[in-house]
C-alpha cells in the first residue's frame, strides 16, 4: 500500500519544518490511529474543515510540542502552513487555530469517550504484544500509578471543574490526573490510561481506580486473595460480635443510669412533699430554723436529693454518648462487613472467569498508601511495594529503633532498617516494612516502605529500596508529559477538551516510542539518533519534529526524508517504502485463555 497520496500532480519534492511529524502521520495512518479519529462524534458542522480534521491537528500539535493552541498559527514555523504534515497524516489541509479551538469547545463526553476508544483500540495490539514479553522474560507485569496536578491561574474562573487543591508542593486552584503505566519491555514505559479529576482530589481515593484502569487495559489479572480476605471477614464478624456486645453493655449502663435518675427524681419529690407536709402541719416557722428540727431535716433532705439527682442528670449524657458511639460503631462494622462480603462474592466470581492469572506489581507513592489501599491492593491479588501515608507509622518504627540497630547502606545518601511480617495498627495484614533514613541538605528525614509479596525483601535492602524507586520511570514520565507534551499549559477550557487533551498526550508519548521501533525496524541502515529502539522522546519531539527536511517521493510509493543540511541531523536520510507497513500481532487472548505469540 501507498503511504501518501500518490498523484502525478503531485510535487515530487516537499519540504517541511517539521520533519518528524511526517513518519508519525504515516505510522498513524497504518495502525488506524487516523481513520478511527476521523469517525468520532463531534456535534459540529463541517464548513472548510471536518470537526475531525481539526481534533488531528490538536494531536499533531501536541505531538510538534505545541505550548499554546495559538502557536499552530502564530509559532515560529506555523503548522497549519506544513502542507507535507498534513499529507502525511491524510488531511488535505490545516485550519487556523480558533477553527481547532472552537472544535475542541464543541466536543461533548461522547466526544471524549469515543476519542478513548479508538486510542484503546490502536492500543491494544502493542500492549497485548508488550504483556506477552514481559511475562515470558520476567515473569511478572510491573504497573507504577500516580497522580499529578495540572496547576491554573489562581484567578481563573473559566476553568470548569477545577478545585483548589496540593500541586507542585504548593495549593494551586486546577485539576488533578490519575495516570497508570507498566513496564514494557520493547519501549521502557507504556502508559495504559489517564483520567483528570478537580485539584482536591486526593490520591487515597484512586487506588481502585488506577488498578481497574490497568486491568483494563491490558485484559490481565491475578487471582484474588480470597483466603486471605475470608480470614478477614471472621475476624469482622468477631469484631462485629463484640461491638454488639459493648453495645448491649453501654445500652444496660444507659438504662441503669435512667433508672437511678428515676430514683433520685422520686426522693427529691418525695423529700419536697415532707416540707410541704409539715409546713401544713406546724406552719411557716416563726424564727431561725434548728437544724435538727423535722422541718430542718426535712429542708436538708430536699437539698440531700436535689444534689444527687444533679449527679444522676450528668451520668446520663455520658452514658447515652457512649451508646451512641457504640451504634455508629455498629453500623460502621455492618457497612464495613457487608461492603467485604460482596467484594468476597466478586472476587471468586473474578477467580471463575479468570483462566490466565497473571503475577503482578503496583508500586505506589506515600499518598496512596493507606491501610485500606495496601489491604485491598493485597486482597486483589497484587504484590504491592509503596510507602506508608501515616507519619504516626514512621513514628512508631523510629521508636522501636535503639542505639545497637545496625542500619544498612542502600544508596549514596539513605539507609534502612527493616522488620519483616510486621503486623501494624493500620493494615490488617502483615507487611514488610522498611525505615529509611536520609538527608535532604542538612535536614534529617524518615520515611517508611512497605511492601507485601513472596519475596524476601527484608534480606536484601538495597535490591528492596531500589526496585521501589524504579518507579521514578512514572515520575519522569510525568514530568515528560508537562515539559515535552506541554501538559503544564492547559490549552482549552472545556471539560471535554482538557480530557481529550489529557488522553492525547499519553497517546504522543507511546505512539514516539512505537514509531522509533517501527523505523528501527525498515529495510535500511538509519544513522544515530534515529538507530535505537529505545528513543528520547524529548529529543524527538523538541528537536526533530522541529527540525526542517526534504521528502522526495519516489517510485511506487517509497518516501525519503533527508535533513537540512543546516539541522541539526545534516544528511540523515529516513527511507520508508511499501515494504514498512506495520504488521499488528495476532490477538493473544481468545475467550480468556493466555495464547503465546
């Protein structure tokens, strides 16, 4: 097949600032990425250009690095003028940039969701094809999750849905991105999804999310823990029992409180009536009142019965606190037990279903790892290497370490001591927790791994420490996608369109990496950088789609992209003919079954 449009009206040599941007319209064009974005819903009519041609121009300006919308029209080389980009992606032309701006403000949640499935569908071959590899070499899928902010203007009213929110170590008002990758083989780093949320969003409350997102993706799971959680729900139940119990118990308490006050309340009316009595007998008195007197003793009990009843008034507000505790607690377990006992039917139907369990690693910050996470993480089946949230658990472990603790070396400025099977407060199963001690300039700092799977980690600190910072592979993607994808500029102000934004520029960051490995794989030499399988987005992206160069059409469809001689790649020459066509993997799961490629 042809890779451009072929015409004889056609020049046979273009040239285009933006050099890169040519094969990755090409790449896209082969794996459907092109055509399936042309298909999706976008409630706007089409008048020079389709609604979908300008949501591909939003992809290849994220793609091209684009700070600004406005810089598709008004950047030092405008894109929407590179009429070799637009031939290579299938366009017959760019718009203006208000014309991309106005389709993005067009687009609806059907939009979104239509734009995620086709990315999803272009995905899976290369995902599919990735999980394969990486249990056939390691024998087990590694997913890192995180979330990360997308700061705006203080000021700004017109952002809809933003929140104020922790961002950047600061609050900033802005959104928040729950984002989930795995480790691939092929390409070092595949990111599986990405959902924006407001800036108040917190991450304690994404771990389900990011693991359901990620089993999705890659249609692999491990078998749930439902041992582990049946011994769970007994001891629920015998917590449940016993709160019951002390609810009975602080009931009768408030009932015998009640009926002491019953009494005092009786003697005090009791006492009031002998008064009355004897004042109606003998009369008001006519001087000082004895003491010892029936009237005097009679006044003195009154006031006997009026302190005490005083006293059994102030027993019975703690006393009904306390029952009140007690029912929410009650109610509390019941929600908690019956929530565990419906996740228990689920995960032996998910066991059933699931034919091809997979091993499995989520490697999580400090801000997912609260004792439910970690509990339910286990519980799903996952090996689970994160940090504590609770300082009072980095408290508690610094307690425990004396003068003789022999600590161990695990990085150029952290060491760790660490207890394995550790039961803590916190987490209802037993964890293996690390506690590091470094520096950060000349403030001494603790922070506490844990970690729960077969491996011994507790016997090799240093292998432990760093394989949970490996995830800083998430963290750099992160920071890839605010830098190079330019996610740090909000570049549209409408739900639908910062999602799509959100969703394209995972999508840049993968698809560089697929088309370095497809050129890397064309019938010809390429020189550096252009060699390796493994590619620098950053400078593939900043650089190279930045980059002027010549394409010279040559016969039956073949294409040359040679360089400036002023760029800087002089001379390098990119060939792609017929023979490049990306071959997509055959499916690897039939009716869940695990199938080898």
């Amino acid at each position: 097949m042809s890779l451009l449009p072929v015409s004889d009206d056609e020049p046979k040599i273009r040239r285009t600032d933006h050099a890169m941007l040519v094969p990755w319209g090409m790449f896209s064009r082969q794996i459907g990425l092109v055509q399936g974005l042309e298909k999706v819903s976008i409630p706007q009519r089409a008048r020079d250009h389709a609604p979908q041609a300008k949501l591909l121009e939003f992809l290849v300006a994220i793609l091209g690095g684009c700070a600004y919308l406005q810089d598709i029209s008004c950047g030092p080389h405008p894109l929407d003028q590179d009429q070799a980009v637009a031939d290579a992606w299938g366009q017959p032309a760019w718009a203006d940039y208000s014309g991309v701006s106005r389709t993005l403000q067009a687009c609806t949640a059907d939009s979104v969701e239509s734009v995620r499935e086709v990315i999803a569908q272009v995905s899976r071959p290369f995902i599919d094809r990735e999980v394969v590899l990486a249990l056939r070499e390691t024998g087990v899928l590694v997913y890192d999750g995180d979330l990360t902010g997308r700061p705006v203007s203080n000021n700004s009213t017109t952002y809809p849905g933003a929140a104020f929110g922790w961002m950047d170590d600061a609050v900033h008002l802005g959104y928040q991105a729950a984002l989930v990758s795995f480790h691939s083989p092929t390409y070092g780093r595949q990111w599986l999804s990405v959902t924006p949320h407001p800036g108040d969003t917190v991450s304690c409350h994404q771990a389900d999310a990011l693991v359901r997102a990620a089993e999705a993706r890659t249609g692999v799971r491990p078998l749930r823990r439902t041992g582990l959680l049946t011994e769970r729900l007994e001891h629920q139940r015998a917590e449940l029992r016993e709160a019951l119990r002390r609810r009975d118990d602080r009931q009768a308490q408030l009932e015998a409180a009640r009926g002491k006050m019953q009494i005092a309340t009786e003697a005090w009316h009791h006492a009031l009536a002998e008064v009355a009595r004897l004042v109606e007998r003998d009369g008001a008195p006519k001087q000082v009142l004895r003491p010892y007197s029936q009237l005097g003793k009679a006044r003195h009990q009154v006031a006997v019965c009026w302190r005490r009843l005083h006293r059994r008034a102030q027993e019975i507000g703690p006393a009904r606190q306390a029952v009140e505790r007690q029912i929410e607690k009650v109610r509390l377990l019941q929600c908690e037990l019956a929530a565990l006992e419906a996740r228990l039917a689920h995960f032996v139907v998910e066991n059933q279903r699931n034919r091809a369990p997979v091993r499995a690693i989520f490697r999580l910050d400090g801000g997912f790892g609260s004792g439910e996470n970690l509990a339910w993480l286990i519980e799903m089946g996952y090996e689970v290497y994160g940090k504590a949230i609770s300082d009072k658990v980095t408290g508690a472990l610094r307690r425990r370490v004396t003068a003789q603790t022999e600590w161990t070396r695990v990085g150029d400025n952290a060491e760790m001591v660490a207890w394995s099977g550790l039961k803590l407060q916190f987490c209802p199963y037993p964890l293996d927790v690390g506690l590091e001690h470094f520096y950060t300039g000349q403030k001494e700092r603790h922070a506490t791994l844990v970690h729960y799977g077969p491996q011994t980690v507790t016997r090799d600190l240093p292998a432990w420490f760093n394989f949970y910072n490996g995830r800083q592979t998430i963290e750099a993607g992160v920071k890839e996608g605010k830098r190079v994808f330019e996610m740090h500029h909000l570049k549209v102000r409408s739900a639908a369109g910062i999602a799509i934004q959100e969703e394209f520029a995972v999508l840049a960051a993968n698809l560089v990496r697929w088309d370095a490995v497809w050129l890397h794989e064309q019938p010809f030499q390429a020189k550096a950088p252009f060699d390796r399988r493994q590619t620098s987005v950053k400078q593939m992206v900043r650089v190279a789609a930045n980059t002027t160069a010549l394409i010279f059409r040559q016969a039956e469809g073949n294409l040359l992209l040679r360089f400036d001689e002023l760029s800087p790649y002089a001379g390098v020459e990119l060939r792609i003919g017929q023979g490049s066509a990306f071959q997509p993997p055959l499916p690897l799961f039939r009716n869940d079954v695990f199938v080898p490629i």
